[in-house]
C-alpha cells in the first residue's frame, strides 16, 4: 500500500493543523495506521495510531490531549487532527501501516512500514 501524508504548512503557536494521509488501494482498511514525526537532530517519534476499525487509538505523550487521530475506510484516509500547538511540534509528519498482523497501534516507530512522503509542520512562536 502507498501512503501520501498532506496538509502541513506555517502555523502560530496555539492554532490548529490538519493532516490527512491518503492510501491508495481499499485494503488500506486492513491495517493500523501510525503517524509519526522526525524533527531535525532528533529521532524518529510515534505521534498517534489507530486500529483497523478506527475504535482503538494511541497517543505519544507529548500530544496527548492536543491531537486526535481518526480514519474513514470508505475514503481509505486517516486525518490527524493537531490543536494546541506548539513550537516543539515543528517536524516532518508522515503516516505509515503497522508491519505485523497485530490489531492495536503501537507506539514503536519501528513497528511501521510502508512510509509515504511526508508533509512539513512549522509552528512558530
């Protein structure tokens, strides 16, 4: 499956982004989705996963409480909703499917495959 994350772009401290990660077939449905984030010098970070059906979500604890991820499978998308924002925020967004058959998020980057291109957030101060 190939995945294509859009939506970044400048926003000021305390606004809202939305991000959408778009798969290109129908068996998108049939895999947890991750966003995760890579700031420069810094490793790669788990931001937010959400099982198959879209019940089952997962947060990194730096958005906890500010981010919210969601998904339509009849549209074979996965929006990332990001309030609150912060500088500290400031990254490459980008979605990918979660590698083994397990049906819950994991909050290991490395548990993810199949990267798209991501998009650029910067949120200045």
């Amino acid at each position: 499956v190939q995945l294509q994350a859009s939506g970044g772009g400048l926003v000021q401290a305390g606004g809202s982004q939305r991000l959408s990660c778009a798969a290109s077939e129908s068996t998108f449905r049939n895999y947890v989705v991750g966003w995760l984030r890579q700031a420069p010098g810094k490793e790669r970070e788990f931001v937010a996963g959400i099982s198959r059906s879209g019940a089952i979500t997962e947060y990194g604890d730096s958005v906890k409480g500010r981010f919210t991820i969601s998904r339509d499978n009849a549209k074979n998308t996965v929006i990332l909703q990001m309030n609150s924002l912060k500088p500290e925020d400031t990254a490459i967004y980008s979605c990918a499917v979660r590698r083994s058959e397990s049906g819950t998020p994991s909050r290991v980057p490395g548990e993810y495959a199949a990267w798209g291109q991501g998009t650029q957030v910067t949120v200045s101060s």
